[in-house]
C-alpha cells in the first residue's frame, strides 16, 4: 500500500515556521534592494538605510543627516603679499548639516484565518506555499511605494526648477523599446548625474557617485538593454558583465514572477534591476520604463517584522497576523532620472 503521509508542522512550531520563511524571502525577492558592496568592491542597491534613530520606536520617525557641499577653493601662495601668502585669511567655513525626518507611515498588517482543523497539524507544504504568497504581496508593496516615491521627488523637483527631465524614447504604449534607444539615453542620463551643476539647484552634490548608478526598469526595457550587450566566446552568461547577486535568484523566493525581480547585470556602470510593470507608477497618459537612480537619492527605514499567531473565535481556530512598517524619502530628487514612452504625460 502506498504512503502518502507528508511532513505536517503542530501548532507550537506554526508561528516559527512561517515567520522563518516570510522574512526569507521577503529579503531576497525585493528588487528595490539596500545597497551593498560586493567582493569585487561594486557597490550594487537602489536604497540606502543610513538613517538616525530606531525605526522600532513608537513615535515611528528616523532622522536624515545631510551635510551641504563647502564650495572651497584651493589658493595660489604668491611671495609677494603680507608673509608671501603664506597665512590663509579667508573667512572660515562653518561646519553644518540639518536633519529631515522619515516617517514610517507604510505597514502591511493583514490578517489570515486558520481554522482549528487546519491549526492542529499543517501540512508543511500548505504553510511553505502559503508563507510565499504573502511575502510576494508584501515585496510587491514595499517596491511599488518605493518606486511611488522616487517617482514623485523626481517630478515634483522638475516642476520646482521649471525642467522636464523626463526622456521620452520613441515607442509609444505597448510597443516594444527600440534598441537605438538604449545606448543614447544611458549617456544622456550619465551625463546629467555626472554633472549635476548644470541642472540641480541642490546645495549638496554637484555629481553623483559613479559607484552605485542603478536603473530599475520594466523588462521590455530590459529586453533591448541586453541585446546592447556582446556575448563573449558564445558564452549564454556573459553578457552579465558582474555576476553578482545572481545567487539570490536560486533561493526558493516564491511565485516566479516575483523571484525573477533582481538584479540582472551591469550595462555601462549601471546596475540593473527589473520589476513587473505594474510595480511602476502610473503617469496620466504614456507608460514609465526606467527610472535611473543613485542609493544615496532615497532612505528606506523599515521596522523589525513581526508575526503573531492569536485565537480568534470568528474562525474556530487562530488568526495570523505579519506585521512590517516601513517608510521611504527621495531627499535628493536630483539624482533620480525618469524614462518614459513617446506619449508619457502628466496632464
């Protein structure tokens, strides 16, 4: 006679379990990843975490310490003048900075019946499956606020220095993007994080770190961004210039259209992360393709999860309930870069 007994968890380790598996993958699935360096010194990420304060308190709010540039100027000793010049007598510098506040305002606190029967004895599969689901549903949330956000700095920092920063490509809605495309806009964006001087009335950066560029992109973005690239000897991977972070896209990370969000290679010193094109925000008319960014542009503050499994009479049996807050600033607007189709607008 077959078995077909399965692997079943008992309620005490319930609690556990889905907690092991939720922070797991929440972890490794999100395409909007806190940068990190790599073994080979590249920094790869499009969010920083360097935040002030504990994102656990309940007042719910984490400091942003910003430092503005000096604007120092090196000085020419001439011999002539009182002492040869020798002596600096220009008015000191002033050591300052400002704090702006990060509120964590997002929070995903959904709560799952299971019934007394179901509580008893779970089948592992059940919980593993189930776990998955729900961290699929929170990645979705955490990157699509991020994106929102890194979204609306952007526009909102165009319309205060009168400049549409958007690069339009030439496919309208739908279509595909045109490989002739690529190359040019990554140079013009390169170009305008390079030398932030001539269009950032920002008093903090007057270019962007080269270590770090990062473009989240729809993957028909993608799709004419690798088709750029040449594939040395015949090899199927090289076209990824660093192989690093493709590790994680092996680890069981749920439904397969969330796993495949990650980090997909470099193109011309960018690192490359793609979502699904929902993740994108949503313009009045046109679709978003690619936003290019900098870590340093945007602070994502997130609390410790926390799953709690309580009874609840409404269903007989037990209520899970997985907790995670975060909040997100783009508090250098300047650095991120909006890429659109021909009929993106925003009236």
């Amino acid at each position: 006679m077959a078995d077909f007994t399965q692997t079943v968890i008992e309620a005490s380790a319930l609690h556990a379990e889905i907690s092991n598996i939720l922070h797991k993958n929440v972890s490794i699935s999100l395409a909007t990843q806190p940068v990190a360096m790599t073994k080979m010194g590249h920094a790869a990420g499009v969010v920083n975490t360097d935040y002030e304060g504990d994102a656990n308190a309940p007042s719910y709010t984490v400091g942003i310490t910003r430092t503005p540039r000096f604007n120092t100027v090196s000085r020419d000793m001439d011999g002539v003048s009182v002492n040869g010049g020798f002596a600096n007598t220009n008015a000191k510098k002033q050591l300052t900075n400002n704090t702006i506040a990060l509120v964590l305002d997002k929070v995903y606190d959904e709560r799952f019946g299971i019934t007394i029967n179901q509580d008893s004895t779970v089948n592992f599969s059940v919980v593993n499956r189930i776990s998955k689901l729900i961290a699929n549903e929170i990645t979705e949330s955490i990157d699509t606020t991020t994106l929102k956000e890194m979204y609306d700095a952007s526009i909102a920092y165009d319309a205060a220095i009168v400049t549409d920063r958007v690069i339009k490509l030439a496919n309208a809605s739908g279509a595909a993007v045109a490989d002739a495309d690529i190359e040019p806009t990554f140079d013009a964006i390169f170009e305008a994080q390079t030398d932030l001087a001539l269009n950032a009335e920002n008093v903090y950066d007057i270019t962007t770190d080269k270590n770090g560029r990062s473009v989240v992109c729809v993957e028909k973005f993608y799709t004419a961004v690798r088709r750029q690239i040449v594939v040395v000897a015949g090899s199927e991977g090289a076209y990824i210039t660093r192989v690093i972070g493709t590790e994680s896209l092996s680890q069981p990370g749920g439904l397969a259209e969330v796993q495949a969000q990650s980090y997909r290679g470099m193109y011309k010193g960018y690192s490359v992360f793609t979502v699904l094109s929902r993740f994108m925000p949503v313009p009045v008319a046109g679709e978003v393709l690619a936003m290019f960014t900098h870590p340093d542009a945007t602070t994502r503050a997130m609390a410790t999860d926390k799953q709690r499994i309580v009874p609840d009479p409404d269903v007989y049996g037990d209520v899970l309930q997985y907790n995670i807050r975060w909040g997100i600033l783009t508090h250098k607007p300047w650095m991120v870069f909006v890429v659109g189709t021909s009929d993106f607008s925003l009236v």
